[in-house]
C-alpha cells in the first residue's frame, strides 16, 4: 500500500554505517553548501506578501522567494511549535513518542542525548553546527533544568556544538538568554527560581496587578510579570539575567552574525530559530505600529528584517552562492493566543492562512500550510513549486544534499525530498504528508495528492478559539475535502467517495502505528 512502508522499509534497506570523525572540513563549496534554516514562529501561509498579502510587506522574504523557489505546498508536521520542532529535528514523527506536545517552563530535555539529529548528521558531515533563538525542547535531564547550574542535556547533546537560546517560549518564563550549558549574566547571588506554583502568598501575578500590565492577557498567562506583560508559569531570581522582549529579534541575529562570521571559513549549519510572531508580541520599538495589524503585523516586519539582515551578512562576507537557506514556520496562524494586542480587532481583511481554513492547533490546512523558502543563489533556479515538502524532510533532504549517510533507524519519517527544495527536473516531493496538531493529541490530517482526510480524535475542529471561521465546534469524526476543488475544506464530502475515505483511514491508520 501506502508509500510509509515502502520509504522505511527503503531507509532499511538502504543502510550504510560510513562513520565520519565529526572533523571540521573547509569552506563550503558549491557542492556542499552551507546551510541556514529559517525558522518563524506561527507566521501564517498569507502573512508574507509573496504569498499574497497586501495588508503589510515583506520585502526581504519577497526577495529571498523570488531568488529561489517559493512552495505552495511547504508544510510543518505539526500545528503546535514542540511536535514540529521534534520532528524537524528528529526526522521522526512527534506523534509516536509520548511527551512530545507543546513543552511546559520546567520541562526536561524531550530528545534524549545521543539521539540523531539534523545537527549531529551534518556535524558527522563535517559542519559547524549552531542553534540561536526559540528552543521549546526542554533543558536538563528528568528533574528539568537546574537553572543555576549545568543545563543539560540540551541542544549541546543531540549534535549543535554551540547554542545561544530562549529556553521556553516568551510567554513562559524564564525571560532569560541559555548560552551553551548556562544561563548568560545569571549573578549567583541572584539564584532563578523557576516553578508552576505561586511562591508566596503576596506574590504579585497577573491576576493580582493585573491593572498595572501594559499588556492585558486574555487567557492563561497570569502568573510572574516581567517587563509589564504577565507570563505563564512562575520564577523569582536572576535579575542581572533577564532580557527585555523588544530586544528579542536584535539578539537572535547579533549572536547569528557571530556565528556566521565565526564559520565563515568551515561549512556552516545554522538554526535561526526567532521568536517572531509569537506570543506576547512585543516588537522592538522602531518595529512598533509599522502596520495597521498592530503588533501582530510589526512583529512580522521585524521577522521579515531579520531575514533582510542574515541575507545581508552573507553577501558581505561572500557566502551567498555557496549557503543554501530555507524558510519555514513552525505551524500556522493565531490571532488571540491569549494576550490581548488587538490582532483580532485590527485584522481588516488580512488572512493570516491565506485562502486556507484554520491556523494553529488545527489540523486543516490553515495549522501547517506555511510560507516555505529555498534559496542557494546560482545553483537553484527561481521559481514557483507545487511539490509537496515538509519540515520533517529537511534531516533526509539535508543529509543527501551534503552526502552524507544515514545510519540505520534514524529519521525514519524523514523522505529525501531534496530534489524538491533544489528545484530540480519535475521532483514532486513526498507523495503524501500527515498533519497532527498537537503532542499525542489525536488529530490528523492526511493528504494525498488533492484528497485531504482529517480525523478527529476529540469531535472538535480545534482546542482553542482563535478565529471566526474556526470557532472550537463540534465536527464529524472523519472528514474528506477535495483540496482542488475546495482549498478551503468548506464542503465534507465524505459520503460521495466512500472508498477514498475507506483507503486513506487504512493508509493514515497505518502510519500511524509505524
Ligand atoms: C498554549 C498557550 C499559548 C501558546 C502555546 C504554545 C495558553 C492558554 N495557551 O498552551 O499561548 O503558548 O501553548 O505555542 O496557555 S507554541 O507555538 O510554542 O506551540
Ligand atoms: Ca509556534
């Protein structure tokens, strides 16, 4: 049947145990490019104007898309950050291992060490390996992360040599920079505590100072304020440590410059991993009121600058042609995400998922549908794809592309589709792609070619408000769209091709159970 089994009885068949050194080899060249994945945080398919949004601009990512090839059909896996993150860096699906859903402040590190990575095979392929930005993998061992001390395992033990973080999300806590194994200017005398429960019964939250915020929450996030926002979860502590979240954005491509500089001469792999559109949003100052969208729309802007900036580097320091750069989110949109910055009121006629349905949370089109972006500039011809990729394929994808072999049982859910992201001949991508929302929730997507089946483990489109056509209601527990016809899954028509449907339950059951 289905391709599941013939591509992971493929990746066994195909194994080759080449062990390399870890030896760093030199520059790259244009066989072995450097490489830097882009990664936004819930930036929507239509919120970037080479996919047709008019409400803003997004010059430097228009740029980027039109130097190299735009995806019409460029997925993540999941329409949560931690699954997508997981499986992206993994090469495996979130689903089939527990504790893989959206990570709390004190959670332990989800990849166990010694696990293959992207990063550990393009180390193995001889690349300088760095993350910089959100992280949302947990820090430490089963305890969690000893805030003031070692925090490890993290990005360090699943194959980054180096690592410049935001451990959590921004709206949980801490609001903190990890560099490597540590927590940057954390004064010892200023222990961080860090906790799911309020430390004294005086302890000012949200919900207690809730006047005194400069911005409102609307669900969750009232527990420690920091910088005038209330955060979900509680810390105390670690005062010379904390950041100010409009100097996010600066930070991720400061410390991205260095890297890049740093590595210039050696082939690179680096994760940019912003933070941008997340949650709470709070754009640097010059970034603020920049659209009519409200933070929302700035804090897009902002992202769109850090890809200008990053570009930037690479024509300075000559690495343009050799660098391949990829863009992608982590899932799709949300406008109320539990802080009130007025995305909802001021949205105007913008669609954040474009013509699709739904955003995060959601397994319909709108949840992992994204903006998705290759470019290596001489090498890969522009152009428009409808190739079917995902951000689970980049570990295969990478790995083929720099020649490096994968071991035996590692990223089994990852298909080579770098022909795909190269733009090469016809390459259609992976022939099918399954969507889960979040962790082990239960809700599936599953599309081949223009027949879209979702599967609905709790009866609900989706778990939390975010939008008007998604309200959270009640839906069957099997739906079937006719993507070709019906981009926007409006019309069930499960009842008019009953074996269609029968086939792609077995196909997606199939999956997944591996
Ligand atoms: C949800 C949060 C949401 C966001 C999300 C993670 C509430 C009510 N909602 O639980 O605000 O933090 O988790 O987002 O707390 S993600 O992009 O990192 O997956
Ligand atoms: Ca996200």
């Amino acid at each position: 049947m289905s391709k599941t089994y013939s591509f992971r009885a493929a990746v066994f068949a195909a194994l080759c145990f080449t062990s390399f050194g870890g030896a760093v080899l030199p520059a790259a060249t244009p066989e072995s490019p450097n490489i830097i994945v882009i990664m936004a945080d819930d930036l929507g398919y239509g919120d970037v104007s080479c996919n047709g949004a008019t409400a803003l601009q997004t010059p430097n990512i228009d740029q980027l898309a039109s130097e190299g090839i735009r995806f019409t059909d460029g997925y993540c896996s999941a329409s949560t950050c931690t699954p997508t993150r997981y499986s992206f860096l993994t090469g495996d699906y979130a689903f089939r291992t527990a504790g893989t859903g959206i990570a709390a402040p004190n959670a332990p590190a989800i990849i166990k060490p010694g696990t293959e990575t992207i990063a550990s095979l393009l180390g193995q392929a001889g690349y300088a390996t760095g993350v910089v930005g959100k992280w949302h993998l947990g820090l430490g061992d089963k305890g969690g992360p000893d805030w003031n001390g070692e925090l490890k395992p993290g990005p360090l033990e699943i194959g980054f040599d180096s690592c410049f973080l935001l451990p959590t999300t921004n709206d949980r806590v801490p609001q903190v920079y990890v560099q490597d194994h540590r927590v940057l200017n954390l004064d010892p005398a200023d222990p961080l505590w860090v906790g799911n429960k309020k430390p004294s019964k005086d302890y000012p939250t949200g919900i207690s100072e809730r006047d005194s915020l400069r911005m409102d929450w609307s669900h969750g996030h009232n527990g420690t304020i920091h910088n005038g926002i209330s955060r979900i979860g509680f810390y105390t502590g670690g005062n010379s440590a904390r950041f100010r979240d409009e100097d996010l954005a600066d930070k991720w491509v400061e410390k991205s410059n260095e890297f890049i500089e740093q590595h210039q001469d050696e082939r690179f792999f680096l994760f940019f991993s912003a933070h941008d559109i997340h949650v709470p949003r709070m754009p640097h100052e010059r970034f603020q009121g920049k659209t009519t969208l409200g933070y929302r729309g700035d804090c897009i802007v902002e992202f769109d600058w850090c890809v200008g900036e990053l570009m930037k580097t690479l024509d300075r320091l000559n690495l343009a042609e050799n660098t391949l750069v990829i863009l992608t989110s982590d899932n799709g949109p949300v406008l109320d995400d539990g802080y009130k910055d007025g995305a909802i009121e001021k949205i105007g006629d913008h669609r954040a998922a474009g013509v699709y349905t739904g955003g995060k949370y959601s397994v319909y089109e709108g949840g992992t549908r994204i903006p998705f972006v290759t470019r290596w500039k001489g090498h890969i011809e522009p152009g428009v794809s409808d190739a079917l990729v995902c951000t689970i394929d980049l570990a295969a994808s990478l790995a083929a592309i720099v020649g490096q072999d994968m071991p035996a049982n590692v990223c089994q859910d990852s298909v080579d589709v770098s022909e795909a992201l190269l733009g090469r001949e016809d390459s259609q991508g992976r022939s099918w792609l399954v969507q889960q929302d979040n962790g082990n929730g239960g809700d599936f997507g599953f599309r081949k070619g223009k027949w879209k089946l979702q599967q609905h483990a709790s009866g609900q489109a989706r778990n939390v408000v975010v939008e008007e056509p998604l309200q959270n209601r009640k839906v069957p527990k099997f739906m079937l769209f006719d993507l070709e016809q019906d981009p926007a899954e409006q019309h069930n028509v499960i009842d008019e091709h009953p074996e269609i449907a029968a086939q792609m339950k077995a196909d997606l059951a199939a999956i997944i159970a591996g």
